[in-house]
C-alpha cells in the first residue's frame, strides 16, 4: 500500500509563502507523517498520548505500520485476525500493545525484549458494563472506561496479567484524556453536561471535583445535550482548561458561537474563566499550539487565534477576548510528491485544506485519513508583525511566544528606521517590555543563585534553576542586532539616535538592571561623531553614564580631540578608586601609550616608570612617530636622571634600541649633553 515503501514521509511538504499568503500566520508542519489512507480493508486509529497514527490492514493479519511525529521509524508487525479492531494504543514507550477488539475485553501484547510473546486479556471487572475505550497513563498502568465507571490496572508484562488498582462506579456517556495532564474527564448526567475529572500518578487515581458545563438554553428533552465533539482539555500556560464550544451565546441578543474555558485545577472547584467570542456560526474545530486556541472555521476556510494572556474585557467573573488577528486561511500547502526524483517531476498537487474529511486532536495535530497524512500545526510569528500595528501589543504577544527572540529583535530594527520609525513613546513602550521580562529572569536567575549558595537547596530537592526563554532579551542581544547596527547606519537625525540610546539606558534604570559599559560607549562614540562635546559633558557630569573603568579608558582615548576628557577621565578613575598603576596598565593593554604617559606625568610618576613595559606597547600599536615619540622621551628621562640618554643593562631594552636604529638609523640615536 501507499503507506508501506515510504516514499512520501521523507519528503517535505512545500508551504507557498510571500503575498499570495495574505499573512497567513498558521502552517502545516513541512514533515507530515504519511500512511496509508483508510478504506475498506485498512483502518486508521490515532493515540493521542504517544501521537502515533496505526493502520491497522485486515484486522492485523496482513499487517499493521504505526508511524508518529516524534519517532520517524515506522514500527510494522502482524496479529492474529480475531476480529474488528475498535481501538489500539501502544503503552508510553511502546513496551506493551493493547487491542480492544469487543466491548467485554481488551487484549495486550509484549513487545519488550525477552518477556512473553503470547496474548493475554483482561475483561472489565463491573457486571453488564461495556468498554468504550482505554488510556495508557505510563508503560504499565492502563485505564478502561466502561459505560459504568472507570477501572485503573497495574499490567504485568512478565506475568502476562493485570492487576486492579482501584475502580470507581459512574454513569458514563463519554470520556476524553488530556495526556500532557494526566487527567481523563467523565461525561455523566442524562444530559451529559455534569464532567467527572479523574488525575492519575505513579499507581495513584485522585477524583478532582466535579463541574456542570451551563448549556447554552434549557434542554427541550432529556437526552444527552453535550456533545464530545463540542469538549477539548489542553494545557494554556502551564494550566489545565476544558474548552467548551457553546453554539450559541447564553444571552439572547449576542449572536455567534463562542469558546467557553474553564480553568481545571489540582486542588479546588473548576471555575469559568474565559469566553472567546468567534462572532460566527457554523462548523468549527479547535487546537492549542504555542499557548494559543486556534479556531478553525470550515464554513469561510479560515482560522483565527486567541491569547488569554492578552488583556479582554472582565465581566465580574470572566474575561471576554476577541481574536488577536483577523482571520485568515492556513498558509496553502502542497502535498509532496512520493517516489524516486525522476517520477517526482510532476507538480506537487495542492492540499485541500479545512477538508471535510479532517479529524483534529489535542492539542495541535491535524489528520486527513482520506489523504493519508497527520500534520502538526504550527504558528509563524514573522506575518503576525504586519497585522498587530499596536507595538505594545505585538510585543505582549510575541513575549508568550516559544521562538520569539530574532522576530522580536526585527521588530526593534524596524521600529528604528524608516520607513517605519517610531515615536520615542512607543519606542519606549517596548523597551519596558523587554526589560521587564529580562527583570523577571535576572531575579529567578538571583534567588536560585542564593539558595544553592546558602545550601537551602538540599532541604528542597524540588528547586530548578530557572529556563531561560526566548522572550529573555539582553543587553548583548539588544547592542549586538538592534543598537549598534542601528548607529552605524546613521540615516536616522542624531538627535534621534541619542534619544533612542538613553531611552533603552532610562529603561534598564528603571529595572534597577545594571547598564553595560557597551552601551555607554555607544552613546559617546556616536556624541564624538558629531562634535557634541557639550552634551558629553552634561551626561558625565550629572552622572547619566555610569562610572567604570573601560568608560574612564574610552574618554582618555578621547584627549586629543576634546582635551576635557581627560580629566574626567581620572575623576572618574578616582571616584572608583583605582590604584594608579591599574589606570596604566589598562590604558596600555588598550594601546592607550601617550595617554598612559600623560596620566603618569600627570600624577608625578614617571621617574620610576619602566622604560620597557611602554616600549613594547608602543611597537605593539605598529605605529613608528609613537615608538619614536615614546623612545625619545625615555632617552630625555636617562639624560635628565643619569646624564646620559641610552638605556642600562638592567632595563632590559636592547630589542627597542636595535628596532630605533633599524627604522630611524643609528644617527638618530640622543647624543649624550655635557655642560
């Protein structure tokens, strides 16, 4: 079959980009999992908790290939033909098959190494109950959900039996599992709207408390008014939440569907705490990437996506958002074309997207069993940037973005420059942003140094140093992509310039983060270029710019064109109370030499100076007036100390002499003077 030779699943789907595109801010991942479409003799199944997709052929005796998005080998075998397969999962780590195969049983078979190959079944303890389905919650613990309750198994591979762990007797009208949780979710009731949530861990079963989900009218009968196809569990930011697709809004004069969230936690009641208005009607289906809910809507083949991070409206009770985008269709996807390169120069045919035939899991895959692919779906953040115009809130929601560090940094570099410039308000804006989600990283970063540091952290094995995500922008990120390409390119007023450069220092201050000496440096450089002295000295004397050691190096550099520098240079080498001959060696290791010799003249020093030490740096700096300058004022300092210009043994500077001579020859050596 299709599925078998694997021609397709290497191949990478082709997404069209650019402006046929319209911003589309939604993909299909470029390497589906292909397999082989269903139909009469082939039936396909997914498992969520492994998300793997099984074609099962014949009811397994010709062959069943199960192929997921994590693992890119098929795993393929036979079973024995005992009957149509109603569903089948591998446990976590594919160590043990189970096969429902009737509503009474479910088979298991090993596929560990060296255990037993033979079947074995387990029936459902309650009398009279029929099985709906089963959820692996590790490689060993198995769940059955019968019509009547829940019954939680130990699997024994090496015995080739089941233990019962506990059971719960419940009416049940259907179920659904949220794996990333652990927590399988009951529909009971006549009408089905009361949901049972059950937590599992390590051999342990914990009934959460109950909740009703409010229907959008009274039910004209009694018969099951909930639907599973109108439920979803994902985890939002670290949180559980049963999504709820209400078709209609509860009150009467607001028209459209809208997606009902509520909030799931471990401990406590379930409360609603958010309404995402959809503002049409129709068929839709719903996915969670990137902590976000993407709706699709099959009827206008467009999809839009909520943040509830993002402020919306508080009614009291919950929050009411709208879509954070307008809607727009998955980018156009082109199905890539099985088998050896010579057949495949047919063109890619076009997928039909938001097809009927589409089946959605949690949290983010997409399967078209006609067409025999699974696909995850994907965010792109670079087309987002185009329809958020509001940069406050284009950067609220990149900052919750998984990959959003390079589009973020884009973001900065346009808001610099034309044509896009921004005021110096929302310029502003976003570097509060940015730094407040830096803050935040530098203080976790903070307090877990001083745990471990104190030893705290033996008493509490739980601690984790703190992730560091993308959203965490520094100031080596922000110099390196943003400022200095942003000064070097010099088309923006300078004044401009400078504003933008204090506003992102103003920011970090406000923070209470301490300023890199780089960016100080980039606020003086770009003040030298353009001769604006006097603001310089305003910033340094107010103490806008910092003290440190590599600025007071910068200003003294800065000496032969704004002859102040240098002192406040060495004021502010002594406000940091450096010792005079730490000034010296860093102003040679910046091959700072005159200005080295000055600062030691300046202090009355350099009687005692070594000759040596400042003639190295000076033939380092490969520059021949310095060396002759430098050379010259050592053979006046021999002349005025010893009456004699050339240098002793003991100053070990025969190379730099050798070196005069060679570049200035032997007659500009110093004559000694008599008198």
């Amino acid at each position: 079959g299709a599925g078998e030779g694997g021609g397709g699943e290497e191949g990478e789907g082709r997404a069209r980009g650019g402006a046929e595109a319209g911003g589309c801010y939604l993909a299909l991942c470029a390497r589906p999992v292909h397999f082989e479409k269903a139909n009469p003799v082939n039936c396909v199944f997914f498992d969520e908790a492994n998300k793997q997709v099984f074609a099962v052929r014949s009811g397994g005796a010709t062959g069943v290939v199960v192929k997921g998005l994590e693992d890119r080998n098929p795993i393929s075998f036979r079973m024995e033909d005992k009957g149509e397969v109603k569903c089948i999962k591998f446990s976590l780590g594919n160590k043990i098959l189970a096969v429902q195969r009737t509503l009474k049983s479910v088979d298991f078979l090993n596929f560990i190494p060296d255990s037993p190959q033979l079947e074995y079944t387990q029936e459902c303890k309650t009398k009279n109950a029929n099985i709906l389905g089963f959820c692996w919650t590790s490689s060993t613990e198995i769940v059955f959900i019968t019509d009547q309750g829940i019954e939680f198994y130990q699997v024994l591979p090496e015995k080739r039996n089941l233990k019962l762990l506990k059971n719960q007797s419940i009416n049940v009208n259907w179920y659904m599992y949220c794996p990333e949780s652990s927590v399988i979710l009951l529909s009971t009731t006549v009408l089905g709207n009361v949901l049972q949530p059950f937590y599992f861990k390590s051999g342990t079963m914990a009934k959460l408390s109950k909740f009703e989900i409010e229907l959008p009218a009274a039910p004209k009968s009694s018969k099951l008014s909930l639907s599973e196809r109108d439920i979803a569990m994902a985890t939002i930011y670290g949180q559980l939440y049963v999504l709820y697709l209400r078709h209609h809004s509860r009150t009467s004069n607001s028209t459209g569907a809208e997606v009902v969230l509520y909030h799931l936690p471990r401990e406590g009641s379930c409360k609603k705490t958010h309404i995402l208005k959809l503002n049409r009607t129709g068929k839709f289906a719903l996915n969670v990437v990137d902590n976000l809910v993407v709706v699709h809507h099959q009827d206008t083949e467009t999809s839009v996506i909520f943040d509830i991070k993002l402020k919306g409206e508080f009614d009291g009770s919950t929050t009411i958002h709208q879509f954070v985008l307008p809607p727009r269709s998955i980018q156009p996807y082109q199905i890539p074309v099985a088998g050896p390169a010579s057949v495949t120069s047919q063109a890619p045919v076009p997928c039909k997207l938001y097809s009927s035939s589409w089946i959605v899991f949690q949290p983010d895959i997409i399967i078209s069993a006609s067409e025999g692919y699974l696909w995850s779906l994907q965010v792109k953040l670079e087309p987002v940037v185009n329809l958020l115009l509001d940069k406050g809130k284009l950067m609220d929601f990149l900052l919750q973005r998984k990959e959003c560090k390079m589009v973020i940094l884009s973001v900065c570099s346009q808001m610099l420059s034309e044509p896009e410039r921004g005021s110096l308000s929302v310029i502003a804006t976003v570097f509060d942003k940015l730094n407040h989600e830096y803050k935040k990283y530098l203080e976790a970063e903070q307090s877990y140094t001083m745990v471990v540091e104190t030893g705290l952290s033996r008493s509490n094995p739980l601690l984790k140093r703190p992730v560091r995500t993308q959203a965490v922008i520094d100031q080596s990120d922000m110099y390196t992509h943003v400022l200095s390409v942003f000064t070097e390119k010099k088309e923006a007023p300078h004044k401009f310039t400078i504003a933008v450069l204090m506003e992102y220092i103003r920011s970090l201050n406000q923070f209470q983060i301490a300023v890199q000496h780089y960016l100080y440096e980039l606020v003086i450089k770009t003040l030298v270029q353009h001769n604006l002295f006097y603001m310089l000295h305003q910033f340094l004397q107010y103490h806008v710019l910092s003290d440190s050691k590599p600025l007071a190096c910068l200003l003294l550099s800065l000496e032969s064109i704004y002859p102040p520098a240098h002192q406040l240079s060495l004021d502010m080498l002594k406000r940091l109370s450096t010792a005079n001959d730490e000034i010296v060696e860093v102003l040679l290791s910046k091959h700072q030499v005159l200005a080295a010799l000055r600062f030691i003249r300046g202090i009355g020093g350099h009687d005692s100076i070594s000759a040596r030490k400042f003639l190295d740096a000076a033939k380092q700096a490969e520059d021949e007036m310095l060396f002759y300058t430098i050379f010259r004022f050592f053979e006046q300092r021999n002349q005025r100390l010893r009456g004699n210009p050339s240098f002793t043994p003991g100053e070990h500077c025969e190379e730099h002499v050798t070196f005069f001579k060679q570049v200035f020859g032997e007659h500009a050596l110093m004559k000694p003077t008599t008198f």
